[in-house]
C-alpha cells in the first residue's frame, strides 16, 4: 500500500531517525540521478521508489538503513555487496552515509531500472 499524501522531505525529517538521516537523504540523490523517472512513495512506512513496479524502499532501524530492491535476485552481483535468500529481493546494509558505495548501488539501481522496463 503506497501512501503519496505525505511530503517526503517532511518524513525524512520527523521519521527517519536523526543519525540515518544523510544515509538516506544521500540515497533519495542516488535514485534522483540514476533513476529520474522514479516516484517517490510511503510504502508500508517506508520511502520507496517505483516506476512501473517498486524499484527498491528503506528500512531504517536504530543500527541502519537497509536499501533493499525488490527483484535484486535477478541483480548481476558484480560488486558482492548484496545480501538475502529469497526468491526476490536482495538488499545492502548501511550503517553510516559514509558506508554508501556509490558506483555499487548505481549499478543496482540501473539494474532495477533495466528489469522495470522488462529488460
């Protein structure tokens, strides 16, 4: 369930707990850049992305913010940075902006692009 009636800036700052606050700001810029027909949505309490499909959404703990995609599974993993068994979704651990591989997750992000335009 996708919720668009809430400012996405204003979750950020009052829901996003304050030390996860630039990991996540800096992944809304990632997804800007190499996914700009990306919406913005509150899924499940979360900030997600989706074109067609969901592209990938955050978890924010009290440790991290786990970037997860939803069809990484089909993700060519060059980079070795993505973790999860199921049949779908993989998902990168960040515990701190400074943790953000920004080559690796542009490639997944462009991966996630590629497979939500059924490529």
């Amino acid at each position: 369930m996708a919720t668009t009636d809430i400012d996405i800036d204003e979750y950020v700052s009052t829901k996003v707990l304050e030390q996860h606050r630039d990991t996540v700001t800096r992944l809304r810029a990632l997804m800007r850049k190499h996914a700009p027909e990306a919406r913005e949505a509150i899924m499940y309490g979360s900030l997600a992305w989706r074109q067609d499909k969901v592209l990938a959404i955050t978890s924010v703990s009290k440790a991290q913010v786990t970037f997860a995609f939803e069809r990484g599974a089909q993700f060519e993993d060059a980079h070795g940075l993505l973790d999860g068994v199921g049949k779908k979704t993989r998902h990168v651990k960040l515990k701190t902006a400074g943790a953000i591989n920004e080559s690796a997750l542009a490639d997944y992000i462009a991966q996630a692009v590629r497979l939500d335009q059924g490529g």
